[in-house]
C-alpha cells in the first residue's frame, strides 16, 4: 500500500489556493487512505477535504483542510490510478503480447493486470478470473461503468484452455452479474486460428447475442504476433481464415441486427485489411465504443478527415494497457501543427496498415501528392504491422535516408516522450514532428502543405 503523490495542480483551483503541493504525499483523506483513484475522487468531492500530508524533505505531517463547492474540482492530480497492489493476471494465454516482448524493457512493460480498476479507468480487458463477491458488490454500488471483458470463447473447455486457467471455465458467471446489475460492459474474442475459431467463434457469438444478450458491444480481433513467441500452436492468419473469420462476424452481426435493430459484433479493422475487403462506413460502427480495439478505427479516421465525423480523442494504445498511462496522454513539444517549417511537404510515417488508410485518406483530400514512408516493424516482426508498436529502432534506418526531411510521426507511437523500446525522440537522428492520430489533425496538417509533383 502506497500513499498517492499529487503530480499536478492546477491553477486557481481550491487545490492550490489552500497551499497543496506537487509531490505532496496524501497520507490520508479524511483519515482514510484511498485505495485507487476512484476512492481519491469520491473523498475529495465534498465541500470540506481534510488532508493529512507529507512534503518531501520534511519529517512532520500536516493538515491541510481545504473547502469548496460541492462538486467542485479539488484541482490535483494524483501518480497513479491503483494506490495498493495491482490484481495481476494469473492466466497463461498463449497468444499474450506481454510473453512476446523482448528481455531488457522498462519493468512495467511486463506487467499483467488483471484489474477491474483498470478495466473502469482505462478500458484495459479483465477475464474475470480473480473477480470477487467484494469487487461485483462495489461495481454495482458505485456503478464502474463501462467494464472491458475478454470473453475469447463462451465454451467452457476452450476457454479454460485458452486462458490455461481452470477458473476461465466458470468466471464468465461474473459477466452474467454484472449485465444484470446494469453495468455496461463490452466484451472482446481474440481469435487464434485453429484454436477458437470456426465453429467456436460462431458459437461464442451466438452467446453474445443470446446469454449476454446485452453486452454493448463484441470486438473480435486476430492474436498479435511477434518474433518473440514461442508458443507453438499460435500461428498467423490466412487470407483464406481472415475471409472465414469476417464472414462469420457478418453474418452473426446482421442476424443480431434483424432481432434487435442495432448492431453490437464487430470485426477488427485488421480483418478487413488482411481479407483485402472495403472497410465498412463509420455508420456501421454504430457508437464506435472500441476505437482503441480497432473496431471503426480506419472508418472513424476517414470521416474525420473528409469532415463528417467529429474527432475521437485516442489513447495510449498498448501503453495506456501496460504503463498504466495517466489518461490525459502524451503530446509532443514539437507538434507537427505548429512547426515552422509549414510550407515544407511533409514525409507521413507509419506501418503497414496505417498506409492502408493514409493513402484512402490522401485521395479523399486531393493530396496523393504527399508521401507516405511504410515503416516495417522489424524489433517486433511477426504479425505486427500497426503504427502504434513502431519502435526508434524500426525508424532509425529510414529517418537516416534522409536527415533533412519533414518526417511526421503519429502521436499514438509515443508514451510520456518514449517508443516502447524506451528511446525518445532526441535520440533519433534527425527531428521528426508529432501529429495527433486524428483524421482531423491529419487534415489541419496537410491544408499548410505545398503541393508537390511526382510525389508518392
């Protein structure tokens, strides 16, 4: 049990005008001390919030009583969303990225949660394995809402082998608490070919629309590979099984569409780029609740860019899963929007499917003259080819083809100022600017662009 340190203080807020501190250690709220930033803002939403700290290089607590407005904002951030020991996973899935990384990351990259907290705050997936009494009765009471569950398959036997975990069987009985409490809750079926696919994806859809029959909404998203796996039965997919995989969503989505009127199976955006099929428009999406699960990604960018959709704020992706990332995220000094060099081309940076969509986003702007860099994802390998696990050691070798370059980098890439290998920007070797991952910030950029002949 740690106690929270107050990392931000904003100005004119009761937090600062009663004299808290960056660094202040909360020892205690009221006398008590909060166990995760959900119990944080529930104590200092009063009109009256008795503090008990300790400021660093000093010995002595003291109280600092601050009043406010109901409701008010206290106006301090805290370090952490988990202020006692975080639920790690206790399941072995074969197909899980955090076994795939490298030795020699940060150590919070190899950290396995298995945290309803952390579902609630950052949308991280829970397989309910270690859920509790205690935990069901506090979502329900305080209404955590939405909760991300990792389903993969309803059938007991597969699911238990997937999770090698014998209590993947049954936890499933916690998600038929919790969508009868109310709580919304999204679900997600990682398919391994081979493994739960076919007839077991089709039965664990059909689940979906039956026995959790009102789950918000059901992502199915193929298993990441990286050179890194060494897990025998996981293998990429086929064109062949990614065409299966999506005309099985299709066809179980529709049917839950002619029974309920709406739309809740979706196929990741990866499907649609492996089986070479038209993405699908943002309005098949419905309320596009899982962007950061490729779920309507590609859509959502597309609609930004041509200006039909409003921008959806992104998260940190894979860091916002394993960094435990502060939800506001990262934005770079150096933003691609604000660059004095505005009336030079700018060089887009991305992955392999990230060009997909650049390149229908360019010719929905009229700007095919821009270049696109396809960046391969050689630190991973494998099956990954998305922007977000691209890496300074996959863009060194490109960046050095030309040091004078614009090279624009989308914002998803980074977590605090560093790459998931733990290099930062100062340590490429050339400046490269930062966009947020947007159609709309795609678009504001490139209005400034000069046109450009015989760009590619």
């Amino acid at each position: 049990m740690s106690a929270p340190l107050v990392s931000e203080v904003a100005e004119g807020s009761p937090a600062e005008r009663f004299g808290l501190l960056v660094g202040d250690e909360l020892v205690s709220i009221g006398g008590e001390q909060p166990l995760d930033v959900i119990e944080y803002q529930q104590m200092v939403d009063g009109e009256r919030v008795e503090l008990l700290i300790k400021r660093p290089g000093q010995i002595l607590q003291r109280k600092i009583i601050i009043e406010k407005e109901q409701g008010e904002p206290l106006g301090a951030r805290v370090d952490s969303a988990v202020f006692d020991r975080i639920r790690t996973c206790d399941n072995h899935c074969e197909f899980c990225f955090i076994y795939q990384l490298p030795k020699g990351l940060r150590r919070s990259l190899y950290l396995k949660d298995d945290d309803y907290r952390l579902s609630f705050l950052y949308g991280n997936f829970t397989t309910l394995t270690r859920f509790t009494e205690l935990d069901a009765e506090r979502v329900l009471s305080e209404r955590l809402s939405p909760l991300y569950v990792s389903l993969h398959a309803t059938d007991p036997e597969v699911r238990a082998g997937m999770l090698r975990n014998p209590r993947g069987a049954t936890s499933l009985r916690w998600l038929d608490v919790l969508l009868e409490g109310g709580i919304e809750v999204h679900g997600q079926v990682v398919v391994c070919p081979g493994v739960n696919d076919g007839p077991i994806l089709e039965e664990t859809l059909l689940d979906c629309l039956d026995r959790f029959g009102t789950l918000a909404s059901v992502a199915v998203v193929p298993l990441g590979l990286s050179k890194f796996s060494e897990e025998a039965r996981m293998r990429p997919h086929s064109v062949e099984e990614a065409v299966a995989v999506l005309d099985v969503v299709e066809r179980v989505s529709d049917a839950g569409v002619r029974l309920e009127g709406r739309r809740r199976l979706f196929a990741s955006d990866e499907y649609y780029l492996m089986a070479h099929r038209a993405i699908p428009p943002v309005a098949y999406y419905q309320d596009v609740d899982q962007l950061e699960n490729g779920i309507g990604l590609a859509a959502q960018f597309l609609a930004e860019v041509s200006g039909a959709a409003q921008s959806h704020s992104r998260s940190g992706g894979f860091f916002q899963s394993v960094d435990g990332a502060p939800p506001w995220g990262y934005r770079a000094e150096r933003s691609a929007l604000s660059s004095p060099r505005l009336n030079e081309a700018p060089i887009l940076l991305t992955g392999e499917f990230g060009a997909s969509i650049l390149r229908l986003a360019l010719a929905i702007l009229g700007r095919e003259d821009i270049s696109i860099r396809e960046v391969a994802n050689t630190y991973f390998a494998g099956t990954v080819a998305v922007a977000g696990l691209l890496t300074a050691e996959d863009l060194i070798p490109v960046l050095n083809e030309d040091l004078t370059a614009r090279w624009v980098l989308p914002d998803v890439c980074l977590n605090e100022g560093r790459f998931l290998d733990g290099a930062s920007l100062a340590d490429l070797p050339c400046e490269v600017e930062i966009v947020a991952t947007t159609g709309t910030a795609l678009a504001e950029l490139l209005a400034s662009a000069p046109a450009l002949q015989g760009a590619h």
